[in-house]
C-alpha cells in the first residue's frame, strides 16, 4: 500500500523514515476508519491477526509518533490507558463516553458542550483550540454485572 505524499514529507521533516511498520498503523486505523478507539494493545493483536508482524513496542512508538504528528488522536482515560483513533479536522469537537470497566467507547458530539468551552475560553481571554468532554460510566454490559 503506498503512503500518501503528505504522510512520507512529514515524516521525511521530522527525520522520521515511512518504515513498514509505521505504514500497516497507520493503514490499520484508516481501513477501520474514523470513530473506531484502539488501545497499543488492540492494534497490536489486530496486526497479528492479519498477519502482520509488529512488535507490540514498536506500536507503542509508533502510535506516539503517529499522534505527536496530528495523524492520530490521543485520548488518554483516568484510569491509565490510552486510545487511538484517526484524527479529522472534520470531525474535531467531538466527546466520549468512556466504560470505566471494559474500555468501550463511544463518541457523542453536544453543541452546548463547546458553547459552554467556548464561553470559559473567551471568560478567561483564552484561545479555543478544541473542546472534548470525557464522561467516565459504566456500558449497558458492564452494568448489567454489577
């Protein structure tokens, strides 16, 4: 699978190599698409699955690099993990519902939430950059369990 141009040039700026590993991430991310969260752990196991070899560290730096370059977004939860997902302009303001228990998440978008930043950066002459709202709960599973 090539790589887009704009992936390699960022790469090549930061003196960084499109290695092979670094493209199956990044392909992994695209073909399952925008909204889908993976643990370093999860993409991992899903390259396996495909039959593609990675280590498990070299995802872990890889999906740092992929996110300190804007190509992913990092959502890091209370309780210790991380999670990816393709980064969108498009797709920016959005929030998550997190299961404290599993991992599960879902996105929600909520047009009083980034009012509500809105208003708080302009209260306090801040400049918005985005606004993201993590709710911590408990999925219907999880739930049901207790």
């Amino acid at each position: 699978m090539p790589a887009e141009p704009s992936l390699r040039n960022s790469l090549h700026d930061r003196g960084q190599r499109l290695t092979p590993q670094r493209q199956r991430v990044l392909a992994l991310f695209e073909r399952i698409g925008e909204g889908s969260h993976l643990g370093a752990e999860e993409v991992h196991q899903r390259l396996l699955r495909s039959e593609e070899r990675v280590s498990l560290a070299t995802v872990y730096r890889t999906l740092r690099l992929l996110s300190s370059m804007g190509l992913l977004q990092e959502l890091e939860l209370p309780e210790g993990g991380r999670r990816f997902e393709l980064a969108s302009d498009a797709h920016r303001d959005h929030h998550h519902l997190v299961c404290v228990r599993c991992g599960r998440t879902e996105e929600f978008e909520n047009a009083e939430v980034l009012q509500a930043g809105e208003q708080a950066a302009g209260h306090h002459r801040f400049r918005l950059l985005e606004c993201v709202l993590n709710v911590r709960a408990l999925c219907p599973s999880c739930a049901a369990e207790e």
